[in-house]
C-alpha cells in the first residue's frame, strides 16, 4: 500500500497484512493524522489499534476488495 492509498481508507473498508500471516482487519475509524483498526472478529472486547500515517506498518497492508454483487446472488 501506497500513501495515497493509506489516505483513502476509509471506515468499514477491510485490509490484509500478508507479513502478519494474512490477518485481517476493518477500519473502523478515521482521522487526519491516521486510522483505528481492529484485527480479526469484531466484537465487545475488540480493540482498536490506531495507525498514524507517520509510520511504515501500514505499507505491508492490502486492501481486500469486496466482490460484486451479481443479479444471481440477490
């Protein structure tokens, strides 16, 4: 993931970090210095890790594109 990229995120969108044995994560908050993620299931013991555009974590990330919906899955 590029800067641009980092700077798109936006809440609800779902990211893949393959350096960290393909966990996945959800946006769940934005700011204009960074984003709160939360790994794995969501639920009431979640937590939300903040990420700051400052850092370099965030450059192994992959944004996991949601399929399409189709006519014959409605």
């Amino acid at each position: 993931m590029n800067i641009k990229e980092f700077a798109a995120l936006k809440v609800g969108d779902k990211i893949k970090n393959p350096s960290g044995g393909d966990s996945v994560g959800e946006i769940v908050e934005t700011t204009d210095s960074g984003v709160r993620v939360v790994w794995g299931a969501r639920g009431e013991h979640e937590h939300k890790f903040f990420y700051s555009s400052l850092t370099t974590a965030w450059m192994n990330w992959v944004k996991v594109d949601e399929p399409a919906a189709t006519d014959a899955s409605l």
